[in-house]
C-alpha cells in the first residue's frame, strides 16, 4: 500500500485545511485530497433576512480577504434590484477594492509564504555587510545599512537563543529544500518583520471609508461616507490627504521591496517554475467596472476562461448559464435531492449536511467516498483554477499593455521560457506582477476621483430603490468581484423583500475542491501530483505549491438553502468570444 | 534555568531604559488603568503611579506563553491584532508574549504544529493564557470543525484544562456570533457556555478591538489576574460605556440633528445616524474612544450606523438599518409619525429621552442576560 501522509493542520493559511497525500517509494506524491474541515452554514443563516443587510452577514465569511464578501454581496443585490451607483462611489469602492489587493497579497508573500523559502534560522550566519550590499544593488529601500540588518540579526539570535522560538517554532528550518544563501535569508527575515508594520498602517483607506479594518461598512446603493470638501465629517481635503500618503506608502513598499525580493529571492528556486500547475484551466469573473456593473466591457480585469493553457483562445463565460455554471458533492459532506452524482446551478441550488467521515479523533479520511466541507464548482464540467495567476494569464492573452510588458521582464530576468508561468512560482510571480498593476490603478482611480469631486459629482448613494416597497416581488442577482484569491460570485433570490435563496461560489472552493462526479481533482489536489518530497516528516514542497494559491479556506465552506427550491429564469445562454 | 523577566528580554535587545519606561506608560494607557494622583498621608508611602506597577511586573513576571485556538472564525480577529496600533506594542506581542501556536501565523505546520502545541501544553501547565477565536460547536459531536482530525470540542477542553486564564476573542468564541445567529445550523456557542471551571474573559466586537485584546492579555501580564467585568465577562475598561457615550456625533443627538439618509445634508454635515439604525445606545465597546488605526476613525463616524458588534445576538436585533426605538417609517420621507424621534427633532425632554435611552439600554441589557442565563441552563442539560 502507498505510503499516506496527513498534514493537517496547513497553517498561515485562513481556516482548517487538510491536505493527505499517497507517495510512491520515491517520495513522489502520486495522489493529493483536499479537505475543509469546518462548516458554518452562513448561507443558511443569510435566508429570510433583509437583503440590504446580507453585505454584513456575507462579509463574516472571511476576515482575511475582508471586504471581498460585501462587495460581492451588494453587487449581487444592486444586480438583482437595477441600483446603479454614482460615480464617485464606484470609484471608492475601486479604492478599497485595490487596498485590499495590495494589503492582501504584500502579506501573503512575507508572512504566509516566504517562510516557506527563508530559513529563519540560517539567517544568524549571514554577514550584515553582505546583505547590505545585496539591499543596496536590487533597490533603493532605506533600511539598507549593515548596522540596521545586524539589528534584525540580534533580535533574531536573541528570539532563537531564548528556546521560545514563539511563532518559529518548529519550522523545517535546516530542511535540504531551503537554498538561499544565509544573506538573503537575513534580507527576508527583515523584510518579514518590516511588513508586519507596514501592513498595520496602510488599510487607511478601509479605516476612513468604512470604519475600521477588518471589516469595513458598505451600503447597498453606495458608500456610506458622504463628500462634501466644506465638511469636517465628511470626505474632504484632509482625508484625502491621508488616502494620497497611504497609496504613496504602498506603491514605495512593492517598488522598493516586495517586486525586488521576488527577482532576488526566485532564481534559487527555478525548479519550481516546472512543478505545481495542476489543472491548465482558469477562470475570472473580472473586476474594477468602470461602467455600471453589467458593462463587462468596460472591466479593467476581463471576464475570462481559459483551457487547457489555450492562451489564444478567451472565452467570456456567463455566470447565469445554468448548463456551464455547476456544483457538485459526490465527494462532499452534502446530499441533493435528485441524487450526489448531479450538479445544481447556485440559484437553484440546495444544501444539506451529510457527514459521512469518521468519527473524531481521526487519522485518516475516506478519500473513496465523501472527504470534504467544500463543494466541487465547474465550470462546464472542468474544475478552474481562479486567483492571480488566472487574471494575470487573461489579462496577457487579451493583450494589457502593462501586463505583458511585466510578464516578459519577469521572465526575461529569471530567463525562463513563457510556460513557466504554469507553475508554483508562475502562480507567486502573478501575485507580484498584479500588484504592481493594481498599485497603479489605485492611484490613477484616486486622480479620478479627485478629478470627479472637482467637476462637482459629489453624489456617493443613490436612494431610488432604498425601501423595499419600491421592490419587485421577486429578484435574481448576481454579484462578483475578484478577490485576491481568485473569481467570487454571489447568486442572491430576493422575494417578498427578503431573501429566499443566497449561494457563494468562493475562490478557494474553485482551488481546494474535492473530487467532482466525474472523479476529476481540484487546483489544489491536481497541483501536487508529481511532486517529491525530500523528507516526508517535513513535507516542506507540499506547503510550497498549496501557499502559493493562498488558501482561504473560511470562505470555502459554505451552506445553501436546505429545502432547494428550484427558482427557475436562469439561462441566458452561452457566450463565446474568442480575442 | 530562571526564566528571563520581559525587562531583561527588552534590555538584551537593546531598548533603552527611558523607552522601557515610555512604554510602560503607554502600557497603562491601553490598560485603561486609571492615573490616581498620589497623595502623601501620614505614616504612609506614596501609592504606585500606573507606570510604576507596569514597570514592577515587567521587571519580575516572565513572558507569558499565549496559545491561540481558531474555530468556526474568519480570522478576522486575528488580522485585526496584527495591525495592533502600537510598534512597540506589536514588538512585545511578537516578542515578548510568547505566541506559541497560532495556526494563521506560526511557521510549522501539520503534526509539527501540533507537537509544538503539546509540548506548549505541558511545560507551560497552568501558566499560559488561552485566546480563542470563532466559536466552538457542539452539533454532532463537534464534527463541524476539526484540527489534526480531532474535534473542536476536545481541543477546547484538552486546551483549557491547563490555561491560567481563558480570553475568547471576538464576538463568535464570545456569545456564538455569526455561526449562532438564527437558525444556528451547527449549534455554535461561546466559549464560555462550555468552559466554567476557568476564568473566562470576553472580548467581543467584530471584530475584536486589537487594543482592547492586546490590552486585556497586558493587563494579566502585569496585574497576574484579568481585568473587573461587567455581567457578560466583558473587562470594564473597555466596555464601562456605550458607543454613544464617546460617540463624537453625540452632540447632535442632543441637539436633535439626524441624517435622515446616507449622502443627505445632514450626512454631510455629521449629524447623528440614530435614525439611520445606530446601535451605539446599546452597544458598549470602546469603538469612539479608542478608534480604529491609531485613531483614524470608527464606523459611526464614517457614516454608518453601529451594528452593535459586540452585544450578544447583535446578528438577530432586528435590522441594522432600523432604529431601536426609532419610527419605522423614516423621518426624511415625510413622516412624522415619531414616538422618540419627534421628541428629540424638536429639542423637547432631552434629559427625558437620555434616561429612557438609558433605562432602555439597561433593560435590553437584562434581556440579553437572562437570555444567557437561559442558553446557560440549557447548556448544561444537554451537556
């Protein structure tokens, strides 16, 4: 029998995920399962309710990727209600959509994935000098001197000398897989910390918008905060001020350090631009309108699918076809009423609990039967994979100047051929790439809106549809927004002024699902195939490819309408574009 | 080996004197501890200025070992102290309370995070403080969250039988939060339902107030005991007033100037949203006079009414968007059919309106208790 390991639980990641994966002699994973491990219902809970409230509701989903539920939420009701919003507040939400980006994925790289490839340890034998000359030659951040990385050096020796190594402790440190030299560990280790007090100050824009981060407030129909430039309250030239610094803060962090690590960190780690693809299939319900809502058109981040690593062909996909768009629980802890082997389209959708695994404490789940909280989602019966990578390839086959102008330095620098995009460090490299678009847009959105308040377009609600009795009787909405871990749709039924039926389709249930009905893998367990482990206790190459999806899984688990009313008026048919 | 005392600790990595005792004055300030001006009696010496006792039990206690649980959570709580507004106060909960396991941060993973926590268990056995995240659920047996493939249920009570002290975190390990609202699909609780042979501190909100975390896990640090409550566990320095005690559009409420609408005139102009569905009467959390991001802002003054994140059952209070004892119909749609609201547009009765708020704020807080209280009993039939 095929040697089984369990890592669980994967950690720096958001929520309980399970991976166990089968190894042949050689220590090369020949099979991966993915599995969720925790389950609120939130869907469940959202029903009945007032839908301008379910943003707030939707929103507890997940506090990492914060704000990305809410969005979705309100689009799904405005969508369903035919609320279009002013100008000026489509533009801030822009803004606090592009913060959540930056804060998001700067994060993910220093305190969820570099220790993956920074041996924490080895960095007590690094020379100070020489990390400084490395600081010096790859941009011109100013914590650069060797007495300032000597500092680092001291903190680190005292942490690792005082045996309460706290949050480092028991790492893989020392593991074969590591191989930056002790200076760039040194480097990394001391961008690490920065980033921890970076990121603590540049959610400004969430904080003055919304109230507070996580979990800023959003109204359906707008923002909540007025502009009025003659106001003490209200978003004026002060505050403005203070959003203009924040964005300066976080384009001079991935200018100077994040885009600079990435390209001194990643040429010691190129074996990893051959491993941890997977599927080849990608999905993007895309983002930043610069219309209304439904003018895909005139989406920054295209609305795409790609197949099979078909870059000349786009397809547009329709998130309201009920034939493409599907899920399915043959291998989830879940049973629908015409049977486990069928798919149901989210509006239509139905949900109810069938724990089928063993009995806690486990050691290993069933992998043959049901495994997992997390649904199967396809899309036209293909598993996608969805996040950074899938939005950064859309956006280079459809020809984004900025994008592929970066794609091919990246690639150039690294001196990697086109298909290493494919890959476990194409998919962290497509993180980097992103964020530097999206620090440009941040800023450019932010002129706008200037431009806009100049011009006199103050107006950030529109009340037309605010009470209910200017409701119909019954709604379909659709709602999505991109999260930084990939494609998010919300498919809300509105009825009677409440809501009847609400589903979620998150990113991470797209990447870490189970097996579907037809037994094909999800991203997550697809990825992990073919790779060797150099120690199996420490199975540091299996957390490698998983953090670079940067799993979330809170959002991944979900729970629809349990009694699963069919609702009907769905397919709007398929549209197929090729660019 | 005698372990290091947090002053050592500090010293060795080169904070000076001056800024340790800065720091412990800022240490005080989050700790809500009160500055009592020392008076001279006879036969007796001076009492201890606030940064006087910090100082004392940093220069004697050692760190204290914290371990993190996360349940039915969203993390939320725990990127919320991440962004901790202090760098200081963020280097000594790096540094100096020793984080021991913390799934969303720690660096091992699998069965080595685990034997971390184990090992973390046994040496530190009645020493560490328990913070817990997200709430634990009891349905089935607890199959709805597992870690390393034992139950949450477990994990809480093999956790907590060797925890000093327990602090849940956040509104769900608080009171059951989102995973509890109605129907409550796999009888989610708060951590204090389950655990009562323990002291149990709560911190809700949602998320939690990172200062008013960090603050509560200083104030045990150095007082060795956890902060004065108030009948929902919640420490008084940080939950003694509402909202709309601190709330900095107060002076309006009084003034009886309302924001009928978002983006109306009075919107603009910051006027009070208690029309608009505010929660601040009834909500007590430090939100207005802490804030958020070092002080930035918090919800109410960036135009939204509270939801009262930090009440018990806050998700079933009725509607975020209408008034507790509001008009149902809103003021600005020409209605003025108001049973509060009228009093207080015209200015009339104000001190009246105060003390019904008040003695509305008390009984809803009765409620909740006995509604507690209720959930309680049930709790131990069924366990």
């Amino acid at each position: 029998m095929a040697n089984r390991i369990v890592i669980d639980p994967i950690t720096r990641i958001e929520g309980h995920l399970r991976i166990e994966a089968a190894l042949d002699g050689n220590h090369t994973i020949t099979a991966a399962y993915s599995s969720g491990t925790m389950v609120r219902g939130i869907e469940n809970i959202l029903k009945k309710r007032d839908p301008r409230e379910a943003w707030a509701f939707a929103q507890r989903i997940c506090g990492v990727c914060t704000t990305v539920h809410a969005i979705a939420s309100i689009r799904a009701v405005e969508d369903a209600l035919g609320i279009n919003i002013p100008k000026a507040a489509n533009l801030i939400r822009n803004m606090i959509i592009a913060q959540q980006y930056i804060h998001d994925h700067v994060m993910h790289f220093y305190i969820l994935h570099a220790l993956d490839f920074v041996d924490v340890v080895s960095a007590l034998r690094a020379d100070p000098k020489k990390t400084s000359d490395i600081q010096q030659s790859i941009s011109g951040w100013s914590n650069s001197s060797p007495a300032y990385f000597a500092e680092v050096q001291k903190k680190v020796k005292a942490i690792v000398e005082s045996g309460q190594l706290s949050l480092f402790s028991n790492g893989y440190w020392g593991h074969p897989a590591y191989k930056l030299p002790p200076e760039i560990n040194l480097l990394g280790v001391a961008h690490y910390l920065e980033c921890l007090d970076w990121q603590s100050q540049v959610t400004k824009i969430h904080t003055i918008f919304g109230g507070k981060n996580p979990h800023p407030n959003f109204v359906v129909g707008g923002v909540p905060l007025p502009i009025d430039m003659n106001s003490d309250q209200a978003l004026n030239a002060e505050k403005l001020a203070v959003i203009a610094d924040s964005i300066r803060r976080m384009n001079d962090f991935i200018d100077q350090v994040y885009l600079p690590d990435l390209l001194a960190v990643a040429p010691y780690y190129l074996e990893y631009a051959a491993v941890g693809e997977g599927l080849g299939n990608f999905l993007a319900w895309g983002e930043f309108p610069e219309g209304q809502l439904n003018e895909i058109e005139k989406l920054v981040f295209p609305r795409g699918v790609i197949i099979n690593r078909d870059l000349k062909k786009v397809i547009v996909p329709d998130p309201r076809d009920a034939s493409r768009m599907k899920e399915f629980v043959t291998h989830s802890w879940y049973k629908y009423g015409q049977g486990d082997g069928t798919g149901l389209f989210p509006w239509e959708g139905e949900t109810v609990f069938n724990y089928t695994g063993p009995k806690p404490p486990y050691e290993y789940l069933n992998v043959e039967g049901k495994y997992s909280w997390l649904k199967s989602p396809r899309w036209n019966e293909l598993p996608m994979e969805v996040g950074p990578l899938a939005r950064v390839l859309i956006l280079y086959a459809t020809g984004h100047k900025e994008t592929v102008a970066l794609v091919e330095a990246v690639l150039e620098k690294l001196k990697a051929p086109v298909s290493a995009v494919f890959s476990t460090l194409g998919r962290t490299a497509a993180r980097a790439i992103e964020t530097k678009v999206i620090g440009g847009l941040l800023q450019k959105f932010y002129e706008q809106l200037v431009a806009e308040i100049k011009a006199g377009h103050t107006d950030t609600f529109n009340d037309e549809k605010w009470e209910p009795r200017t409701w119909p009787k019954r709604a379909l909405g659709f709602g999505y927004t991109e999260a930084p871990r990939g494609a998010l749709g919300h498919w809300v039924v509105i009825e009677n002024k409440k809501i009847k039926n609400y589903q979620v389709v998150v990113p991470s249930t797209w990447n870490a699902s189970p097996r579907d009905h037809k037994n094909q893998p999800g991203a997550y367990e697809a990825s992990l195939v073919g790779t060797k482990l150099a120690n199996p206790e420490q199975p540091l190459e299996i957390l490698r490819t998983i953090h670079s999806f940067d799993p979330c899984l809170a959002c991944a688990v979900h729970l629809i309408d349990a009694s699963g009313k069919k609702v009907g008026e769905a397919a709007t048919g398929f549209n197929l574009v090729v660019r | 080996m005698k372990e290091k005392t947090i002053y050592e600790h500090l010293r060795e990595k080169g904070v000076s004197r001056r800024d340790f005792l800065k720091l412990c004055g800022t240490i005080a300030g989050m700790m809500g501890l009160e500055f009592v001006a020392p008076v001279k009696a006879p036969g007796k010496s001076l009492s201890p200025s606030p940064e006087e006792i910090v100082a004392q039990a940093l220069k004697t206690r050692p760190k204290v070992p914290i371990i993190w649980l996360e349940f039915q959570d969203c993390a939320g709580c725990s990127e919320a102290i991440s962004r901790s507004s202090s760098p200081l106060l963020s280097n000594l909960v790096l540094n100096d309370i020793a984080i021991e396991y913390h799934e969303t941060l720690m660096a091992a993973s699998g069965f080595q995070a685990e034997r971390a926590k184990e090992e973390c268990l046994k040496k530190y056995y009645g020493k560490y403080v328990l913070v817990v995240e997200g709430s634990p659920t009891l349905a089935e047996d607890g199959i709805y969250c597992t870690v390393a493939g034992k139950s949450n249920l477990d994990l809480l009570k093999e956790a907590a039988s060797g925890a000093a002290a327990v602090i849940a975190t956040g509104n769900c390990a608080c009171f059951g939060g989102i995973p509890a609202a109605h129907p409550n699909p796999t009888r989610a609780v708060g951590v204090a339902d389950l655990i009562q042979d323990k002291p149990v501190i709560n911190i809700p909100g949602c998320p939690a107030i990172p200062e008013v975390t960090t603050g509560t896990i200083l104030h045990f640090l150095i007082m060795g005991q956890l902060p004065k409550t108030d009948q929902l566990k919640r420490p008084l320095p940080f939950y003694g007033n509402t909202v709309h005690d601190h709330c900095l559009r107060r002076p309006f409420y009084e003034a009886g100037k309302f924001a009928g609408s978002f983006d109306d005139e009075g919107a603009k102009k910051g006027y009070c949203l208690y029309q608009l569905g505010c929660k601040g009467p009834t909500t007590y959390n430090a939100c207005a006079g802490l804030k958020w991001e070092r002080g930035l802002s918090y919800p109410v003054q960036s135009g939204h009414p509270c939801l009262g994140c930090s009440e018990p059952h806050f998700w079933d209070g009725g509607g975020f968007y209408q008034g507790q004892s509001a008009p149902t119909i809103r003021l600005d749609k020409g209605s003025t059919a108001t049973l509060v609201g009228a009093g207080v547009a015209v200015g009339a009765g104000l001190a009246g309106v105060n003390a019904l708020k008040k003695s509305r704020a008390k009984k809803e807080l009765k409620k909740q208790q006995a509604s507690e209280a209720r959930a309680e009993t049930e709790n131990k039939k069924e366990g």
